[in-house]
C-alpha cells in the first residue's frame, strides 16, 4: 500500500487539482444544467470519468449523485463524498479554485471538505482493486453526492433510486479518529400569537436578525417610532452590545453578538437574544412588550434550553442546544423564529418533539416542524468502529484520542451502519469552510494509506 501511495501521488495531487478547479457551488437558478449547476455537474462528471478509467463500473443518478462501484460481488462497503463545495468567500491568499501548493500545503476551497478525501478514497480503492484484494463475493462502492452544502437533496434523490444500499460505510467528511455518536437535529419555526398595542408611546416598525437557523446570529436589529426618541435612545444606549440612532420620530436599535455554527453555540453570542433584552427594558410602553418579556424571560442567551423547558443531557453525547437563528417581523405583525435544537442521541424523537411543542405552547407560541434527523450512535465495541479504530492507530500510532460525539451532521446519518471517518487529523486546525482551506500533503499520504487499510477490513467483516 505505501508503495503503491508514493508511485501515485503525483496523480492523485493532479486529480485533485483538476477537480478543485471545477467550481461545484450550488447554483439553483442554472437552469441549463439541472439540478445543481454548471460547475458540480461537472464536477460530478470529472469523477466518474476518473472511476471509470480505473476500471470501475460508475453511474449517474441524474446529476443528484453518482457511483463508483469496485468488484462485482453482493457485500458492499460503502465509502460517501461529496463534490460540492460552500462559495470562496474573502480572504483567501491564494486563488481558491486553483490548487496552489506552498510549504507541503495544497491549497483551495475543497481540498479538505469534500475533494482531497474523495481523490484519496477512490485511489485506495483502485488500490485494492489493482491488487485483486476485493473478494468475489464483495464491492466497494463510492457514493457521490452533489448537494451535501446545502439541503441533501442528492442523497435523498439517490436513496429513492438505489437498489442496494451498502452493508457497512464510512464517511471521509469528519474527523479522526472517528465520530462514533451525531446528537439528533430539529428544525422548526415558532409563530408570536401576540396581539401588539398599537396605542402604546413607543411602537415597533420593523425587525429582524440572523441569516440562518444553523448559525448564532451576529446581528439583529429594529425600527421604533415615538415621540421622544431622543428618551428612548437614552434609556437604551448604556445596554452591553446595543447601538442606537435616534432621528426624528424614529430609533434605530442595533445588537451585535458573535457568529458561531449552532452546534456549538457557546462560542457565539446571540444578537436576537441581546435585542429582545434591550426591547423588554421598555415595559408596558413597548407595543410587543409581552412577546419581548417572554422572549427575555424564557429563552434569551440559554442555549441550554433550560429556561424554556426543553434541557436534557446524557453522557455518551453531552446537553441539548438550542439557537433561535432568525427573526422577522412580519406585515401582519407577527414574529417568525427560525430554529434548531441537538438532542441527545439516548432522547426519543418523539419526546423531543412533543416537549418542545407544549413548551412553546405554554409560551404563547406556535410551532411548525422542519425538519428531523435522528441521531447516530456506535458502541466502542462495535465491529465497524473497531475495525476503523484499530486501522487508525495501526498507521498513526496514536493509541490516546478516541471515538467522539458531536453536534453537527455528517452523511453517516444517510445511510445505516455508518460512521464519519477523518480526514482531519487531531492535531489539525478545522478550516473546511474558511479561507485559506488547505489540505496538506502528509496528512493526503497518511489518509490514503487508512482508507486502504479500512476498507481492506471491513471487506472482510
């Protein structure tokens, strides 16, 4: 396998440079080249084109998701990628579409999330399959998705299509040494059922914060209307991560928070929940003031979800959090919250479900469900984690990190008896969806030679 690793690398950092130039950022409005766009159909293209001059039998499952598929026989592993890619964004230092080595580093957006694991992947593969080390009577099977950074419409397009589905897969998508446990995710929208008090002195125009369910809000902010405006300024402008402008009539109310992805809330701090606190400060002089007080009173800066009645841990996965992502005012007057908890893995759907809807009733407030993803959980002992556990330590040596929980999602919970599988390695700094991604050449070599090893033992499972 090393050998075969270092005859190759000159080839793999060549289909990753190629694939890395192909720019798969969803685009819904091409409609020329449905679903996806232009750029992940052809990236999608780019790697069945490659499986397939491997030797590998590939199909496309219109342009939602591919396959690459190595042996013949009916026990499959299943290995799933994705060729999408979230936008550049600024601050890159390198073009990001052009993979640009410096300093044993290669740089561009992908190169770590999702294209570097899936060239690796596909050439561990070719490996085996090279080395006539996949059984007759088994396959490997690569599946690709072309949607994974936005709504996972690819892989739900594939699971209604697929007419087998493997008997045990990993995940290149996470970290190593690997993410035994992913806590159950609930999204959902709550309504204010508030009737404002249009005669109050100081009257709500218009607000709203957030971009996303799945993101702390950094900002938030609000139009008042009043006499005195110069007042409420005043009685508003002392409060920590308030801004406010008065001018005329009006009082613009600005929140500043910190950014953070909803899983792990604690390293953000809430906008929304710093405006609705400010707002609360009004009283009975508010037009919302009831809906501001509630807020304040039952859910402002708790992540936790114990002031709303929803807080639950357990040790395999840790606490319940909760994030209200977005708000708006909207022209009825009403406030429309766009939301999200991670559950415990040991909780009940059910029980969740049911505990937030008759808090948020006892709130005043109306619940819409979104979405659900039940939570992923592997015993230690298991023989997919023992098999992908002991194939890390052997090519690392590293006997001290063990399997994890987290509260993001990866694709392990797309199909049954699967687990996120690296790339990262412990010692390396998350930058998936920053700038400057970067995927570096050893960890590229040392990735290689696990997926090789991995899949070589859970063909033999």
């Amino acid at each position: 396998m090393e050998q075969f690793i270092k005859e190759n690398m000159c080839a793999m950092i060549d289909d990753l440079t190629d694939l890395v130039a192909k720019q798969s950022v969803y685009d819904g409005e091409d409609k020329t080249h449905p679903p996806f766009g232009a750029g992940v159909e052809d990236a999608l293209q780019t790697v069945l084109k490659l499986g397939k001059s491997f030797g590998m039998t590939v199909k496309n499952y219109d342009g939602y998701a591919g396959e690459i598929t190595a042996g013949n026989g009916a026990h499959m592993i299943g290995v799933l990628c994705h060729v999408d890619v979230v936008p550049a964004g600024e601050g890159w230092e390198t073009k990001p579409f052009v993979l640009t080595e410096q300093n044993g580093r290669l740089y561009g957006r992908g190169s770590s999330d999702d294209k570097g694991p899936l060239v690796s992947c596909l050439y561990a593969m070719k490996y085996l399959l090279d080395a006539g080390k996949i059984p007759a009577d088994a396959c490997i099977r690569m599946i690709i998705g072309a949607n994974e950074e936005e709504s996972w419409q690819c892989i739900r397009h594939y699971l209604e299509q697929a007419e087998t589905l493997p008997a045990l897969s990993f995940v290149p998508d996470g970290s190593f040494p690997l993410i035994s446990c992913e806590k159950g995710l609930l999204d959902f929208d709550l309504c204010s059922a508030d009737i404002p008090d249009h005669h109050a002195p100081v009257r709500l125009v218009s607000l709203e914060g957030g971009t996303s369910r799945n993101i702390v809000p950094s900002s938030a902010s609000c139009c008042l209307e009043c006499k005195d405006a110069q007042t409420v300024a005043a009685q508003l402008s002392d409060l920590p991560g308030i801004a406010v402008q008065a001018e005329g009539h009006q009082v613009t109310v600005t929140a500043k928070g910190k950014s953070a992805h909803c899983m792990s809330p604690e390293k953000g701090v809430n906008a929304i929940a710093h405006l609705l606190h400010a707002l609360a400060q009004l009283g009975k002089d508010f037009s919302h003031s009831a809906f501001a007080a509630s807020f304040d009173r039952l859910i402002g800066e708790d992540y936790t979800g114990e002031r709303f009645g929803i807080a639950m841990q357990d040790d395999v996965s840790g606490a319940l959090t909760f994030n209200i992502g977005t708000i708006r005012l909207t022209a009825d007057g009403v406030f429309s919250m766009q939301a999200n908890i991670r559950y415990p893995a040991s909780a009940c759907y059910e029980t969740v479900q049911e505990s937030v809807r008759s808090c948020a009733d006892r709130a005043g407030l109306q619940y819409t469900e979104v979405d659900h993803l039940p939570p992923v959980y592997f015993e230690k002992g298991s023989p997919l984690v023992r098999a992908l556990l002991e194939t890390y330590q052997e090519v690392t040596g590293d006997t001290t990190h063990e399997p994890f929980s987290i509260g993001g999602a990866t694709y392990a919970r797309a199909l049954p008896n699967a687990v996120a599988f690296g790339p990262q390695f412990p010692y390396e700094e998350e930058l998936a969806h920053e700038p400057n991604e970067f995927l570096a050449i050893d960890s590229l070599e040392k990735m290689t030679a696990i997926y090789g090893r991995a899949l070589e033992k859970l063909l033999a499972l």
